[in-house]
C-alpha cells in the first residue's frame, strides 16, 4: 500500500517520538512514528483506564501513517477469569481504534502472548508490526507461541512460490530474492515468459541465477511429483514453501457449472495439500521450515457467487490450524495469509462497483499491493517469526468483510 501522504498538507510537525526503530535490514521503510503499548497485566477495570490514558496520550502523538502495537495474553491461556476477561477488553480496543485512526493511515494490531514471556524474544515480530512493511494490516488480533529464534540467515533459504508469476506471486518472489533467498517460480509451463518479462530489471531476475522458473501444472500428480524430484535434486531442501498459485470461477451456486467447481477446488486446495503433504513424505521441507499459503478475506466472511472459492480459503486456514499441531515438534510453521482487495490481474475482471465498495469498506478506504503480500509473506517465512504458528493473517487495509 502507498503510504499516505497527509503530513505533507498542513499536519503539525512531529511531536516527541514515543518509540524509534531503525534504519530496517534489506531497505524496507524506516517507521519512527509508533506506540507500543503492554497490556499484558490489565486485570481489572483500573488497569484498563490506565491503558485508555496511555492510548489517548499516544494517539494524540502519533502522526499519520503511525503504527500501534499492543501487547495482551492469549486470554484462554489464563486460568484467573478477570485476567482473562480483561484481556479480551483489549481486542475490542484494537479494532475500534483501528477503525479510528485508519482514515490517517495508521494502523492497529494486538498481539496475544502466552503468559510469563519476555517480550524481547519478539523483535522480529514487533518490527515487522511497527514499520511500513505492514502498512496494509491493521485491526488484527495476532497469537503467538513461545518463541526462542533459530534457523538459517534468510539469505541460505531455499523458497518455493508457487503461481509465481502472477500478481501477488511475482511480488513474493522479488521480496524473498531482494533478502537474499534462493527462489524456484512453480507456475504453469506457458507462464515462464510472463515470469522473465515480470521480473526481469530486478534484483530476481531470471537470469540471476539465484530465482529459477519450474513449470508445472500443481493440480496433476505427475507434474508435481517432477517439481519436488527437481528441487531434491537441485537444492535439496525447501525451506520456505509458499502455496499462492490460484484461480477463481465465479458464479452462485445454483448457476455453477460442474467444472467451475472442479476446477477451482483441484488447483486451489488439492493442489495444495497433496503439494504439501508429498513435500513433507519426502523429508524436503527440514527444521525450521516454513509453509504460507494464500487464503483470502473471502474464506472468512462469504462472497456471492464464490462458493467455490471460499470452500477451498476457508479450508486453508483450517488446514493450517490444524497441521501446525503436528508440524510444531518438528519445528516447521504452517499459516495462512488472507488478502484482502488486492489490485492484481484477477480481481480487475470484478465490476467497477464492487472494486470501488472493496476498496472503500476498508479502515485504510483503499486497496492493497501485492508488495504488501509480499512482506506478510516474507515476514512469515523469516527465522524470527518462528512464533507464530496456525494463524491466518488478515493482510486487507482493515477490510469490514468478516472482521
Ligand atoms: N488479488 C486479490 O485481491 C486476492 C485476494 C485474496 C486472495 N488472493 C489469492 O492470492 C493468490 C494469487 O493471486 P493473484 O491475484 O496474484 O492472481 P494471479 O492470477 O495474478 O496469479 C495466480 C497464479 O497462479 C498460477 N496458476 C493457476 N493455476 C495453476 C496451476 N494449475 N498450476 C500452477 N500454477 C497455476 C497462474 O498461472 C498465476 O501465475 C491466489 O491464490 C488468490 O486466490 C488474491
């Protein structure tokens, strides 16, 4: 998302930092401009109001295109009720002010730790939380596990994107290389060209040789089980698998043609899992490795005409969820990202109208980029995000769809 600009137009000029970072590794946006807030020991109605100071005082600081970061516990995790209660109140603070202070640019995000952790062990994750790389993710309520970092330096990590060079795929694929990372494009055979001509003038480009392109065609078994035979013998190892390669058949149920169905539910779910699952059989994806695959907003709040499409997002966070119990002892993470309205050649087949109400019933009041994909992606598949597990992460400018 393009960072709005109102502090060009008369806004006052920077009041006292609350907190600074920076400059960020690898150029992403410096953000000196955010208010973190604990409130992690808020168990009664006191405690609370001294939040309601702390956050009116900090809002009144923070200037456009600001980043608020509050801390809770997971409140299921608390055996006291008031405790327990209590921290609740600070998920409905986090998506109210969302909504308040989205207009500006600003965003909101609440982060649910276990209890009794020190929070320094969330660097990664609060730094991603409070700078521009999460400019389009805000009133998102965020659990994350103990976490303890590990795993190799971004720059040893094998990652596969699949679909990618489409949209959202291409941007993935450039944020991971600019960070280093050896990147393997598995996307249908026709589209290596459209991956050169996407990426090339890049630090990913194709002649590089640190980003390669792989066709395959993911809903057939053979050509699949090619790609993984290929990636074994050429890299050895996936540490990143990013399953993003997908497509959408509109139509309401009633009116579905049999294919569109099909079609749709062999590419963007079965695909997926047998992907995923052979990977695993085959001892690809080692410790610490990372799997993310694109879900969409539409997988949480319904869509018309798309009962297709949201059978197979909704089932991708539940694949997620329920995967990561078994995938947390050995180390590997598994979650989900949920796009909101992102401009990229699928959704402009979708009416004026409803692009227009996309972008507008949003806290932001505009669409996404893929770039903003790209860094929840990137985010998630880095070592120090080891923490977060199961999740689905809403990426959508705040959409009121399903929130
Ligand atoms: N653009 C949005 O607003 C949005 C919103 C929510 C979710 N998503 C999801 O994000 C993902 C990427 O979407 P995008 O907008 O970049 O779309 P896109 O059409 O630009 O890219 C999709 C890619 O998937 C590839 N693909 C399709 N079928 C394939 C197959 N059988 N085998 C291999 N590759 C195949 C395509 O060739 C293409 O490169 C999709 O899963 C989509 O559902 C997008």
């Amino acid at each position: 998302m393009k960072e709005k600009i109102l502090s060009l137009f008369g806004f006052p000029p920077p009041t006292p930092l609350i907190k600074t970072y920076g400059p960020w590794k690898n150029g992403t946006t410096t953000v000196d401009n955010a208010l973190i807030v604990d409130g992690r020991n808020v168990s009664n109605a006191a405690a609370l109001k001294a939040i309601f100071n702390e956050l009116q005082e900090g809002v009144k600081q923070i200037m456009a295109n600001g980043k608020v970061l509050i801390y809770s516990i997971q409140p299921e995790l608390l055996e006291d009720v008031h405790h327990s209660t209590y921290q609740r109140s600070l998920e409905g603070i986090s998506r109210s002010l969302a909504k308040e202070l989205g207009g500006k640019g600003t965003t909101v995000n609440l982060i649910k730790l276990p209890p009794n952790v020190d929070v320094k062990n969330y660097k990664t994750v609060e730094e991603f939380f409070t700078s521009g790389r999460s400019a389009f993710i805000t009133g998102q309520a965020v659990s994350a596990n103990e976490a303890s970092s590990s795993g190799r330096e971004f720059s040893e990590k094998i990652c596969v994107v699949t679909g990618g060079a489409g949209g959202i795929g291409s941007a993935t694929v450039k944020r991971l290389a600019a960070e280093g990372a050896t990147v393997i494009i598995a996307d249908m055979p026709q589209m290596e060209e459209r991956a050169k001509t996407l990426l090339s003038d890049t630090s990913a480009s194709l002649s590089e040789g640190k980003v390669s392109f792989l066709g395959a065609d993911l809903t057939k078994a053979d050509a699949r089980k090619q790609l993984l035979e290929t990636i074994k013998e050429k890299h050895g190892r996936i540490d990143v698998l990013i399953n993003n390669a997908g497509i959408t058949r509109d139509k309401t149920l009633k009116n579905m043609p049999e294919h569109y169905w099909d079609s749709l539910i062999a590419i963007n779910l079965t695909a997926v899992i047998n992907l995923t699952e052979d990977a695993l059989a085959m001892g690809l994806i080692p410790e610490g490795g990372r799997i993310i695959s694109t879900s969409s907003i539409s997988g949480i709040a319904g869509n018309f005409g798309q009962t297709n499409y949201t059978a197979t997002k909704a089932a991708l966070i539940g694949y997620s969820a329920s995967k990561s119990k078994e995938l947390k002892s050995k180390g590997i993470t598994i979650n989900a990202i949920a796009p909101g309205y992102i401009e990229t050649d699928m959704v402009k087949t979708m009416p004026l109208m409803t692009r227009i109400f996309a972008e507008r019933l949003t806290s932001l009041a505009q669409a996404g980029k893929p770039e903003d994909i790209a860094e929840a992606m990137a985010f998630l598949a880095h070592p120090g995000a080891e923490s977060i597990n199961g999740q689905v992460l809403r990426v959508c400018g705040g959409s009121f769809l399903g929130a």
